[in-house]
C-alpha cells in the first residue's frame, strides 16, 4: 500500500501468505448476491478456489489467529461476508479468509430444453468508492484521474490485484479492491442467431482485392514505447512519438503488434486512436469514444464535482494516459479515532457539516491556516480536528514466509538470552552459598544465577560471575535479595508478544518495523526538507539523503530517522565537522570529515574511532557522510547478499536465520525504533509505504 498513495490507506489488514504474494488491502472483486433466480441454475451453494496458500482465521482480520492454511486450487463453501473477508467453509472447518486470493467457481449450467431464447450474461464492473485512475499497475505510478463512486468501467485486463480498465476517454489502472463486478443478463431469441453478421467485411483494401485482410492505421496519443513483446516487461524497440501512424499487424489481449516504418513491435491499444478511412462504411459507434479528446473526459454530473479538490488544474488538463511527469497530486486517507464533527469552516465556530462515525475513513483535500484538515466523506466535505484522525497506511505489502513456527521461534531467542528493561524494578535473589557476605556488601564465591524469586526453579535473569562484588538488599531464609542491571534475560512468555507479527495492527507506528527499508519513499527534495528544519547541519540536506537511497537501495525516511538519532538532531560534534590529523597513530593530510550515524564510533572512543573511520572512508563532506553511510548501513544489514534483513524485525530476529547476526538483543529494539520513523512520514503529505511481513508456518 509506489503507494503512491501518499498515504492511501490500507484499512483492512495484511493477509500473510505462506507463498510469499503482496498482501494488499485489495478485496476479491467477486461479488456475492448477484446471481438472479434462473431456470439455469439448480444450486444455491456458492464455491471458490483459492488462487494461493490461504491463511483461515477465527476472525476477519489478521489478527485473529491462523486456523489451517487452505492449499492453492482449493475449493472452499462460501458462508457469509464481512467487509473483505469471506466466512468460509472447507473440510470440517470454518472460518475467514481475505476475498482477495479467491476466485469463484462457476456453477454447472444445465438448459432447461433447448428453448427458443438465449441468454448472455455480461459481466459489469464498478467502483464501490471514489477511485483513482494510475498510469501503471500500482499507487507508485502518477494518477491519471479520479472516477467518482458508483460508476461503471470497462474492463480490460488484469495485472495482479489491479484491473486495466476505461473510464470515457481515459485508460489506466485501478485497485481491484474497490471495484465489484456484477452480472447482467440478456435474453435474446435464438433465431436472432442467424443475423450475426462476420466480422465487418465492410472495409477493404481497394488496392489489393486478392488481400482477405483489412488494413488498420492508428495514431499515438502521446510518446508511446513500442517493446518486443505484448507487456512492459520487454525491452523497448523504439518509442514512437505523438501522432505517429502505425499499421496494425494482430492483436494479444489489450496489447497490439504494430509497423512503424521498418521497425516491427507491440504497444498498449490505450495510446492509439484509429484513424478514419475516406468511406466511412456505418459502424455502429461514431468512434469518438475511443479519441482522448478534452470535451467527453469528464461528464459534468454533481458526483464528480466533490472528488476533485477544487484545484481546476485536473480537470481542465486531459493529459495524455502514457505518462505525465508534471503530475504530484496524491490521495492520503485518515480514519477517526471517534465521533467527529465535520464542520465547514476550520474551527469550532463553523457549523457541523455531519457527524463522521468512529472508523470512518476520509480523504485529506487539504489543510486551513488554524491546522484543521479539509477532508471528504460520502460525497460531502468540510473540515476536523486532526487530532482525532489516525494516518491509514497504505503500500506494496509482501510476506515473507519462514519455514518454522512461532513458537519453535520464540524458543530459539529464548535460548539466545533475549534482553528485557522490564524487571528493572523487580527484585533479583542470589542463593547464600554463592555469596560471601561482609555488612551490606557481597563478593560472589562462584558463578551464579541471578533469580526472580527465592527459589532455584524460579526464572534466570541473568548470571553473577565469580569475584564479582554486589550490594545485599535483603534476605530470606535461603537466598540474598541484590541490586542486580536494568536489563535482564525475557521469558519465553516475554518474547512471543514482540515476535508476533499478527500483534502489530496496520496503521499504527510500531507497524512500521516491517516497513521494507530497501524500498524508496519517493519523496522529494523539498518533502524532505520539511522534517530537517531546525536540524543543525542535517538542515537542507534532503536531497543527499534522496541521493544516498536510491545509490544505495536504503529508505530515506529511515536514513534521516537514523541520522537524527545518531547526531542529536543534527547538532553532534562528529556530525558538525571534526578536523582529522592522524588515523591509527600516523600522521595524515589534516581534512575536516563527517559521520552522521556514528558508523565507527565505539563507545570508549566515539570521537576519535568515528572522524578516523570518516577519514579512511574519504566523508569530507556532510553529503558524502549520508551516501557514504548509507552504503555501510544497505551492505551490513538492508541489502547484505546473504541475511538481507530489509526490516527492522529482520535485523532484530533474523527469521531466516535465527540466532545470527541479530543487530540487538533487547527484545523490544525494533519497536521502539519506529516511533520517530512514523513521525516522519506522518510530518510529509507526499510519499510512498512499503511494508514486509513475516509469515510463520
């Protein structure tokens, strides 16, 4: 959930699929409660197949525990619905499962008799929302238009959970998640058959009668790639400018092979216009349609008033569908926390609008000069208080899938020792034997545990080396109440909460430790610049952490999180500039360096082990610092060719490889380094979110 949307939400949540398939907030276009009584049909039992590995839940949502993982090409009884769940049935068990991975088996038709009537059934498709019309098949690409609530769309083709479809004169793609489809039945008389024309024999070529063929001519509508293959994936062969003319040679589903001089390629059919011919032979549609012309683009109904924003730069400009590079404006969706009052002004003076239900989910139009956002909902808009909105998350969600249970998980941290801060109050017990006792002071005699209770078999918390000194709190019969460290070992019970992915809701910050830190936020220069205001010498570097990202493969949302952590908000002695004269002891050419997250720089030397590792690494200047930092940070962790652990939930566990090369052992460490991520991203308006998640067996 590029997510291009900025901020387009995904509200529901992530399905993990043991295949490893972006989990999407897309749900199956499948529409139930469309299937009329009909002398065709004799059962009333709706069936699907799962188009993947699918989790069943007790619930409808992922955080509701796994039940089984029903196998691909699997056919599951449809019970009820509840959002974009489906309540399902498959052996002996029910439960729910996301509609996105289904598909529905079409029922057996049986003719009554050979009647005199033929019904076709044609398949509608429309939006169940206001939605956005993109360029490509995901929110990264630049949005075309916005197609108001409850309009229908032609369908197309379909790349992955996005359907190609038209809209009037427009192409593009859309989220299948808010589109349904729906059946509508034609019956017609079978004699009627006998009048179906072939094919148009109507255009010929006048100059070769022996040709059975008919020639077409189309012109591009805008710059168009023309590739070796009918799909993006192919190389491009050449890109044909604006009104070039082409002669068809066939056709591969929205795809067409085309002549262009000597060159021979495939196209998209969505950037062509046919070109009229001298006879006009009557067709049974004007051929308009097909023309991206500015007049029909937008029917000027009330519906689509509300979707645009107001800024009339969208509806006057009918860009072409290929590509529009000056096009930034982006969908960001909040949901309230609680009843809100949607006013129409930007304060409480205002008179309330209507009365936003808690849950409901609004599209940011803009902000007013008080703070309060301008919003739309249902077809209404005015302005709330933002201080009861939640950010809807939204990206290109994957699961990763790990060949080991939770649990079998849990217990190998546990041997490993995993750290906890949560008992740094509670009370630490050594047994007496092990402690030699002078007054209030202790020397351990032999290496020990450290216990939570007075008893042997209570949890270990750590262990007390011999010759070690302690300070004697208290006692009991058998064992010394001591001053023992902050962080201690976690129980197994400890563990399991923090391990747990189906813990963490979408939409709340600590979701963002499977933020995919590999993947760009594409956010701009100025975006960025937004957050280093105010952040000593990080200030206006925005475009050098850009820079660092895409070099480097790292999130520049995370590389500035990081950095400000690192330098103390910008203000750091080692971050400021330090003057370097010797490395290891030897005199070297006096530079001043840089180092914006400490990379080098060990605790008993900070200092001087992080400017001499700046030097060797030739940061001498603060943008060096953050590419040459990133390099470092996507080599050791992000991008490393054997762990890739591209989450901070992969750097803390490590589920590929559990056990080794884990950054931290505190329990918690990937928690509590998202707080300052998610306020990044929630101080920009304009950006793309991309998460991972883990998917235990």
């Amino acid at each position: 959930m590029k997510q291009t949307v900025k901020k387009m939400g995904i509200a529901t949540g992530v399905l993990l699929m043991a295949s490893g398939m972006a989990p999407v907030l897309d749900t199956n276009s499948s529409v139930l409660g469309h299937f009329s009584a009909s002398k065709v049909e004799a059962s009333s039992v709706t069936k699907y197949k799962t188009k993947d590995n699918l989790n069943m839940r007790t619930g409808a949502s992922t955080k509701y525990k796994r039940i089984t993982t029903i196998p691909k090409g699997k056919q599951v009884t449809y019970v009820s619905k509840k959002g974009s769940w489906y309540k399902v049935k498959f052996g002996s068990k029910t439960g729910y499962v996301s509609s996105t991975y289904l598909t529905k088996v079409k029922p057996v038709v049986k003719k009554a008799t050979p009647a005199k009537t033929t019904t076709k059934t044609t398949t509608k498709y429309k939006t169940t929302d206001n939605l956005n019309m993109r360029t490509g098949a995901s929110t990264k690409y630049k949005r075309i238009t916005t197609i108001p609530k409850g309009k229908d769309v032609q369908y197309l083709s379909k790349s992955g959970t996005w359907y190609k479809v038209k809209f009037g004169s427009k192409t593009g793609y859309v989220s299948s998640t808010y589109i349904k489809k729906y059946s509508v039945k034609t019956t017609t008389a079978t004699a009627k058959k006998a009048t179906v024309t072939t094919p148009k024999p109507t255009v010929k070529a006048p100059a070769t009668p022996t040709s059975t063929a008919t020639s077409k001519t189309y012109q591009t509508t805008g710059n168009l790639n023309m590739r070796k293959g009918a799909s993006t994936k192919y190389a491009v062969v050449k890109v044909l400018p604006k009104n070039a003319k082409v002669t068809y040679v066939s056709k591969s589903g929205s795809w067409y092979k085309v002549q262009y001089g000597s060159k021979v390629g495939w196209v998209a059919s969505s950037y062509l216009k046919a070109v009229s011919t001298p006879k006009p032979v009557a067709k049974p549609a004007p051929k308009p349609v097909v023309k991206p012309t500015p007049k029909p683009v937008v029917k000027p109904t009330p519906k689509p008033v509300e979707v645009k924003p107001t800024a009339p730069v969208t509806p006057t400009t009918p860009a072409p569908p290929v590509k529009t590079e000056t096009e930034t404006e982006k969908v960001k969706e909040y949901q309230t926390t609680g009843a809100l009052n949607m006013r129409s002004g930007g304060s409480t003076s205002y008179g309330v609008v209507t009365v936003l239900p808690i849950g409901a989910t609004v599209t940011y139009l803009g902000k007013a000069s008080t703070g309060w956002y301008k919003v739309s909902y249902n077809g209404k808009q005015g302005y709330v208080s933002p201080y009861y909105l939640k950010l809807v998350q939204s990206g290109v969600d994957t699961a990763s899938t790990y060949n080991i249970s939770l649990n079998a998980m849990a217990d190998k941290q546990f041997a490993l020792h995993g750290q906890t801060d949560a008992y740094r109050n509670k009370a630490a017990y050594v047994e007496k034997s092990a402690i030699k006792k002078s007054g209030t002071k202790g020397v351990i005699q032999k290496t020990t545990s450290v216990l939570a209770s007075d008893s042997n078999f209570s949890h270990v918390y750590g262990t007390l080396y011999k010759n070690t000194n302690v300070s004697i709190l208290n006692e009991t019969k058998t064992h010394y109440q001591v001053y023992y460290q902050t962080w201690r070992n976690a129980t197994k019970a400890d563990i399991l909460p923090m391990l747990d992915p189906n813990r963490f809701v979408k939409g709340t910050p600590e979701y963002f430790q499977f933020l995919d830190l590999s993947k760009s936020a594409e956010v701009s220069a100025s975006e960025l610049n937004k957050v280093l205001i105010g952040k000593g010498i990080l200030s206006g570097k925005g475009q050098a952490f850009i820079d660092a990202g895409k070099t480097h493969h790292v999130n520049e949302i995370y590389l500035v999180s990081h950095a400000l952590l690192e330098t103390g908000q910008g203000n750091s002695v080692l971050a400021t500039g330090v003057t370097v004269s010797s490395v290891n002891g030897k005199k070297v050419t006096p530079k001043r360096v840089y180092n914006m997250f400490g990379i080098g720089a060990y605790d008993s030397s900070a200092l001087k082990s992080g400017s001499e590792f700046a030097y060797q690494q030739g940061w001498f200047t603060p943008e060096q610092a953050i590419i040459g930092g990133a390099k470092f940070i996507g080599d050791k962790y992000v991008n490393h060719v054997t762990y890739k652990q591209n989450t901070l939930y992969k750097m803390r566990w490590n589920p590929e490889r559990p056990g080794t090369h884990q950054y931290a052992t505190d329990i918690g460490w990937a928690v509590k380094q998202v707080y300052s991520i998610s306020n990044l991203y929630k101080a920009l308006d304009d950006y793309t979110l991309s998460f991972d998640v883990p998917n235990y067996k």
